[in-house]
C-alpha cells in the first residue's frame, strides 16, 4: 500500500540564491519518524550489513561528509536527534533523494504533492512547527 505523507518542513534559514547551496531546513520529527520506519522499520540502532545504518540507513561515507562524525563513527551508534540532526545536512545537500525510495513512498517526492513550507516566526531559534502537519490522510496536531 502506497503510503502519502505531506510533511510540514521549517525553513531555519534564509532563502539562497540560485546557484549557491540550499537553506538548511529543519524538518518535523513525525516526518524522519515515518521515513526511519520506511527505511529501517524504524530502528534507529539498525546495522543490517547492507553498508547503511541507523533509522534512516545513512551510508558511513555521507554520514561523515554531513559532520557525523563529531557525534559517532557511523550513524547506528548516534542517537536519534543526532541522527537527524545530520540527516538535515543531507538532505539541504541533496535533497529527498537522498532516500529515494521511500521519500517517493512517502510523498517527499516524485508524483505526491509538494510538502509545505513554512518560513520561521521569529527566526531560526523560536522553536515554531507550525499547528499542523497533514499526515497519511488526517490532520495532526
């Protein structure tokens, strides 16, 4: 069964221009939550021996290259938050494509709508989500 979440997403940053790198984003825990349960059924300790790891079955190399490293040596040794934490800088690195599988399972991308983005009230550290997030077909507070 295909699955569609559209997932609320924060923008903590300014917008940059074309040409430079994207803004970083922070996106709300009920979205890695369901992309982690996709990818690792959810087990943020999982290390299956396919060279992925964690929730959201990072590869070492990207997880090193997004600063994981000053949280553990590979993502299934990090907990959750650092987890996501890095998994922010991948994906304003690359995108939902970065899970393509499962973002696309999920509506993150490809033929689902486009997540909602919300500009930050009162800047980066306001700890503002937004009231809603529409998620597998219910409003959730």
């Amino acid at each position: 069964m295909v699955r569609v979440i559209v997932a609320a997403l924060l923008v903590v940053a300014a917008a940059v221009p074309v040409g430079r790198a994207r803004a970083a984003v922070r996106v709300a825990d009920v979205v890695w939550d369901e992309l982690a349960g996709c990818e690792s059924g959810g087990n943020w300790r999982a290390d299956t021996g396919n060279g992925y790891y964690g929730g959201l079955q990072i590869w070492a190399p990207t997880w090193a290259e997004a600063g994981g490293l000053r949280f553990a040596d590979r993502p299934d040794h990090a907990v959750r938050r650092e987890q996501t934490t890095v998994a922010e800088e991948i994906l304003r690195r690359q995108g939902w494509e970065a899970w393509p599988d499962c973002a696309r399972e999920l509506g993150l991308i490809g033929g689902a709508p486009a997540p909602l983005v919300s500009r930050v009230p009162g800047g980066p550290d306001s700890g503002w989500l937004g009231p809603w997030v529409r998620r597998c077909g219910r409003m959730v507070a």
